[in-house]
C-alpha cells in the first residue's frame, strides 16, 4: 500500500485527482473546519473515511507527523520527459532538473518552490535519489501532486535530450563563473540543481550550457540546495514579470 499523510498533502492530491484512493484515515477527536473540509472532499470523491485512533495513523504513516490525517492510495504517477516539456505554463519553458537530491525533505520543498515558482515540471534521477514519496509529499505541502514529476536514467543524458528541444541548460554551481543573477532568463531554460554536499556530477556540469553560481558573503561555501532552488527560481520570476492573477 502507499501512504499519503497531513492535511495540505492529503488535500491537494484530492485536488490533483492524480491518484486513485482506497481511503482516508481521520484521527478520531479531529473536527476542526481544516480536517472537515478534507473528509468533504472525500465524500463529494467518493472516498471512504475511517474515523481512527492515532497510533493506528501513528503505524500507517510510519511516524507521528501525520496531522491526523493519512490516505491509502495509488503509487506517484510519474510523467515521461516529454510531458514536462509540455507541460509548458507561460511564454518561455522552465523545467527544475535535480541532479541527486537524496534527502526527502530537501526533495519535497524545491518541489514546493518550483510549483510556487511556476515552473512546469522536474526531472528526477532513478537511482541514488530520494522519490516522491508520503515524506515529500508532505515537504512539498502537497505540491508534488500538481508538478509533472519525470523519473530518468541519465541526468547528463537528459540535458542532451533538452537542449535538442531547444531548452538552454543553466546549472546552478559553486564554481560558477557567472552570477545567478546576470543570466537573462527570458529563453526556455530548465534549470539544474545539485545534490547535498557534492552539488553538481562534473558529468553534468560539462553538458550545461551555463553555469551560474550565488554569491556567498560569510563563512560557508554554499546555500541548502532547497534556499538555492528559491533563490534561483524567484530571480527568473523577477525577471520574467510572472504575477498570480
């Protein structure tokens, strides 16, 4: 079975209709106006509720950050390449490429950003990289269900299947020569972010067409990979004059 657990998380993916449910556990003494409105949803979907003590949620979700709250469903729908391509919101492409990110949190809040950011989708690795799972979904605030989400073999590889689509590559790297900020970001770019600690695979950089880094002004080399996807995301925002309606 997989699990899907609290309140934006479970609601979103509700919204998303991305996932087929099996059903809903609520924690028994829950009724305020957040936790109705999701067993609303449910119920307008169709989707079973079960009113649950919370160690029963406590062994579903593996842990007791649940909310009150865990859904049985469908694995993560992951998407091909092509749909993230598009998937294309605005006037220029903007794809989020994650080149290893192994920690779930990590994972779960670049994606919140990207969605937040409008970008239209993310590339994720197979192997040795964290996936979407119940922890991200969470981490995202439920995001993870709204963003195209591609699984791929080969990141280095992938860049190339990009720029063939003509995509301009921007990785973001501490040995960047150039400033974040003094690219022009109104092109179709997809943006690439590395792991923790190593950043980008020399692999991978090598196959950027650009690479940027941000400026650090204390003592430490680098940024959280998930502070650095915010900062580099909302500067092409900046600059591409993108507001919410």
């Amino acid at each position: 079975m997989n699990y899907i657990y609290g309140i934006n998380a479970v609601a979103e993916a509700l919204k998303a209709r991305g996932r087929a449910f099996a059903w809903v556990g609520v924690a028994k003494e829950r009724h305020d106006i957040r936790m109705k409105r999701v067993v609303e949803e449910c119920r307008k979907q169709g989707v079973a509720v079960r009113f649950i003590g919370r160690d029963e949620l406590d062994r579903m979700a593996g842990n007791n950050a649940h909310q009150g709250v865990v859904a049985v469903t469908s694995a993560k729908q992951y998407n091909d390449l092509e749909d993230v391509v598009a998937a294309k919101r605005g006037e220029y492409s903007l794809i989020v490429v994650l080149d290893g990110i192994e920690d779930p949190h990590n994972l779960g809040a670049v994606l919140r950003t990207a969605d937040a950011a409008g970008a239209d989708g993310a590339v994720i690795p197979e192997r040795r990289a964290a996936s979407v799972t119940a922890l991200v979904a969470k981490a995202s605030a439920g995001a993870s269900e709204h963003l195209p989400i591609a699984k791929v073999t080969n990141i280095a590889r992938t860049l190339e299947d990009l720029k063939e689509q003509n995509i301009w590559t921007v990785g973001l790297d501490e040995r960047g020569p150039k400033p974040y900020d003094a690219m022009d970001y109104n092109m179709d770019c997809a943006i690439v972010l590395g792991a923790e600690g190593r950043g980008l695979h020399d692999l991978v950089a090598r196959k950027c067409d650009f690479l940027v880094s941000i400026p650090m002004l204390g003592k430490v080399s680098s940024l959280n990979v998930s502070v650095a996807a915010g900062v580099m995301l909302y500067e092409i925002v900046r600059q591409r004059g993108k507001r919410k309606p």
